[in-house]
C-alpha cells in the first residue's frame, strides 16, 4: 500500500509518440487504441498519445484515445505555433482529462535552426503556451535539448513559460547528453533561480544513448522533478528513451533512498511490455531489466542453490510483482480452455470470452504440433494473435515448399490481396528466398530487406520459431514479426506482417479520414 506521506512521481508515457519514432515501430490505429487502454488501466497518469497535426491517423488515434480514457489524462504534443497547438487542442479536447504539450528547441543548435534569437525565442515561447493555455487548463512546455542550452538563457525561457500558464516544465535531455549528478543539478538550480518554479510540476525526459536514462531520470526526482517521461521497455529515438519499468520498480525495490510513490500496478508491467514488443516488431533482449527473459533466470550452480534456499539471495524484486508467472508449467493437447484461461492470467493476459475462443484454437494446433506447450510458447501464440488481422491487405491463406539438394527450392503460394486470392510458383536460393520471390511477384514492391531473424521460442526440434523482418522504403522503417513451428511458415508471415504496415501507412491518411466518418 502506498505510504500518503511520500511525495508522488507521476508517470507521463510517451510509448505512443516518442516510442512509435523508433524506426520501423509504426503501431496501426487499433494497436494504439489496445495500448492506451492498458496504460490507462495500469495507473498511468500521463499518455502523450501522439502528435496530433503530424497525420490524420495520428489525430484520429489521439481522439480516440481521448474518448475512451478513464482515469488518465491524455496528451497531444504540438511545435511552438498556432495551428500545432489547435490541433493538438481538438484532438484531447474530448478527454475526461486533456493536456497540451508544446515545446521548442532552445540550445544554441536549435536556435540556429530556428532561425531566432533569444529575445524572439522568448516572444515565440510566450505567444503560444499563453494561446495554449486559453484552450487548455493543463499545459506542459517543454524546451527541447534542454541540457545543451546556456543556463541563463534557460533560466529565462522556464520563467516566461510559467508567466505564460505553464502547470509542467518538462527539461529533455533530448539527445541522451547528461550525467546523473549534473541531471540533479539542473533540476536544482531551476528551482532554486527561477520565480514561480515551486508553483509548478518539473518533469525529466531522458534518452539512452550514453545508458544513463533512468539514472539521469532518477537523479532528476531526487533533486526535485516530480514527473517522469518514459516509455514501455525504453522504446524510443535512437537508442530509446527512459524505460517505464526500469523507474517505476527502482522507486519500489529502493524505497529506502527513493521514497516517491506512483500510483502504477506493477503486475500489468509484463503484459504490456510484452504487447509493445510484438506491435512494434522490437523484441526485449534477453537480459533487459525488469522485462528481459533472463531477468529472473539462474544458471549457475551457486545461484540456483541460493535460490533453492532463500529466492531474496539473487532476486531483488519477486516475478509476481511485474506480473510474471513465478513457474513455467507445461500445457498440453488436453488441457481444456480454463487452464488456457487461468494460464494466460498468470501470463499477464486477461481474454474475453471471444478472444479465448480463437486463441484456443490456435494453441490447439500449436499443441497437435508440439509434445509440450511452455509458456514462452503462449507468449509467442499471444503475439501471433495480436498482429493477425482477418482485414489485413495481404494475407496467406497457403504455402507450398518443395525443396531439393540439385537446383534451386521452390515456393508455391496464394496470397489473398484485398478481395483477390492470387497464386504464383517462385523459386530462390533457399525455401525462405523462394518465399519471399513469391510474395513480391503477387505484390510488387521496391522496399529493401533491411533485416531477417531467426530465434527459436523453446528448445527442440519442434520449438517455435520467431522470425521478426524489417522493411525500409523512403527513409521509413516497416517491422512485421511472427511465430511458427515451421520456420519458412513464420518467414512468410513476418514478411506479410512488414508489407501490410508499409500498406497502411502509405494508406493511412485515407483510412483514418474513413474511420473518423464512420465513426
């Protein structure tokens, strides 16, 4: 239970505007929509949705979103001007609680860029948070590259923002620059120079590029910020930004030299980092904090018995907290649907009658093919299930591999495209090339193959196999993953999965423009 006397840290998401810039992590519109309910659901105080004015399918998911929130208060971002603001306005307008994000670079780099000097940074900056903050009770401002820019100037800047009705000051470490102590110090010095500072809510906004995120983002709550911005499994620009599960379990398990609460249900923290793996096509490294595969597993022979004797010996956090079942048992070809069900629960999925129905199927198939269904096995089929899609553009509805030792291997495949099922017969150099010949024969393309892997869920020769491919096509990134216990099979849809992302946004203004009438 919470302690009432300790200070609160509010956790502020960005999984679904600064985590869906990761190259090549483009969530649809109903994989936003499933997100942002889980975060919702978990505690979350602040979802930064997206950025309203950048598509109609970033403002139709934001409106949405927006509609459907129940306790948390939802954020659109916006540049430093009118429009950007509007839009961002007209999108969490219809939440129970909306809030509007503006920033603008503020270092010497970005000035220069701007094409403003200080004295019009400061009108610019004054203008539109006071334009927001006409629209909008509760208005974040944040000045972009925050750690690299001079600290008069930044003293200056914070302080017109707050005159103008700022309620957060948000300072990015925009391109993962600063160190823990000079983090704090930062933190610290705005508090103690700027008027009004205690007045308003700092919050810190770290990326991973030197791997100090949450370091610099915890160091930042020690000396006074009291939100944190952040994502599931740390997805973000370049080398990502402040894992979510990283801060919220550190302010846990070290309530001793950290005691801040947040008002987050631990136990949802692997289903969602498991779902943001499998939409994003990005999956956790096996020895990721908090989240990762290995993060509770021993192997050494003196950490096995220590934990046979006392689990507090080699784990500082419980599995169950994170909502990670604390055993791997085996499920079968005669287990009936409530152990599916009771299983999946203890997995961190939570299935509607429908939804359990058709994830029966599928893990009966799975277990006609396979001895032994471990849990791994069910995260991978939960995944699978997540990225299907009966009104995907392209879908498989039958493969054929005929392979040989003399010549090349052939792939026969039918391929449904919109309304139409098509088939070709493909050859290449190996069963996948042939494969991947067939589909790009039935739907031409000129994306390049960036990357294809290969990772085997379980052990055996009947293990799944999980193939994730990533397509690039003008400068974008597409990322399509899936799981078999035929590797060619799982080749063949991770590559469908990747084409009908880079369909759907080529598509995307179109589409939302039809859902927003629609709906």
């Amino acid at each position: 239970m919470t302690d009432p006397k300790q200070d609160r840290v509010l956790i502020f998401d960005t999984t679904l505007r600064d985590g869906e810039q990761s190259p090549g992590a483009t969530m649809s519109h109903s994989e936003k929509l499933e997100i942002a309910a889980l975060l919702d659901e978990m505690g979350v105080d602040i979802i930064e949705a997206g950025f309203p004015i950048a598509s109609e399918g970033d403002f139709a998911a934001v409106s949405e979103i927006a509609k459907n929130a129940t306790q948390s208060t939802i954020c659109g971002l916006a540049r430093a001007n009118f429009a950007d603001i509007d839009r961002a306005w007209d999108a969490v307008k219809q939440a129970p609680q909306g809030r509007i994000h503006t920033f603008i670079g503020t270092s010497p780099l970005h000035r220069d860029i701007t094409a403003l000097d200080m004295d019009g940074m400061v009108a610019r900056i004054h203008e539109t948070v006071s334009h927001a903050r006409n629209l909008c009770d509760d208005v974040q401002w944040s000045p972009m590259d925050a750690t690299r820019t001079e600290h008069d100037f930044l003293c200056r800047v914070v302080e017109t923002a707050i005159k103008a009705g700022a309620t957060t000051i948000n300072i990015p470490d925009t391109v993962g620059y600063t160190y823990p102590r000079e983090s704090a110090d930062l933190i610290a010095m705005l508090l103690e120079r700027v008027p009004g500072a205690d007045a308003i809510t700092f919050a810190t906004h770290c990326h991973n590029d030197l791997g100090m995120a949450t370091a610099n983002a915890l160091a930042a709550v020690e000396a006074g910020a009291r939100q944190v911005e952040c994502t599931i499994n740390g997805l973000g620009e370049r080398a990502g930004n402040t894992a979510l599960e990283e801060v919220v379990m550190a302010l846990r398990v070290r309530g001793d030299i950290l005691p801040y609460a947040t008002g987050i249900d631990t136990t949802k923290i692997m289903g969602l980092s498991r779902m943001v793996a499998a939409v994003s096509g990005f999956p956790v490294q096996y020895n990721k904090a908090v989240v990762g595969k290995n993060a509770f597993a021993h192997e050494s022979g003196i950490h096995q018995d220590g934990m046979l004797k006392n689990k507090e010996t080699f784990e500082i956090m419980r599995p169950e907290d994170i909502g990670l079942a604390a055993t791997n048992l085996v499920m079968g070809k005669h287990s009936g649907r409530a152990a599916l069900r009771a299983k999946l629960s203890e997995l961190g999925y939570e299935l509607g009658d429908n939804q359990l129905k058709d994830v029966f199927v599928r893990f009966k198939a799975l277990a006609d093919r396979k001895k032994e269904v471990y849990d791994d096995d069910l995260i991978a089929l939960m995944a699978e299930a997540s990225l299907s899609d009966e009104d995907a553009y392209l879908q498989i509805k039958r493969l054929r591999v005929i392979c040989g030792t003399d010549g090349p291997q052939e792939a026969e495949l039918t391929l449904r495209i919109g309304h139409d099922e098509k088939c070709v017969d493909a050859t290449g150099d190996g069963p996948v090339d042939a494969t991947f010949n067939a589909v790009k024969m039935l739907h031409p393309h000129d994306a390049r193959l960036e990357l294809y892997q290969v990772h085997a869920v379980t052990e055996g020769t009947d293990a799944q196999a999980t193939v994730s491919v990533r397509l690039a096509k003008d400068g974008i990134v597409y990322s399509g993953q899936s799981s078999d216990t035929d590797t060619v099979v799982a080749s063949a849809k991770a590559y469908v999965n990747a084409l009908n992302r880079l369909v759907m946004h080529q598509h995307r203004g179109n589409l939302s423009a039809l859902m927003s009438s629609a709906g």
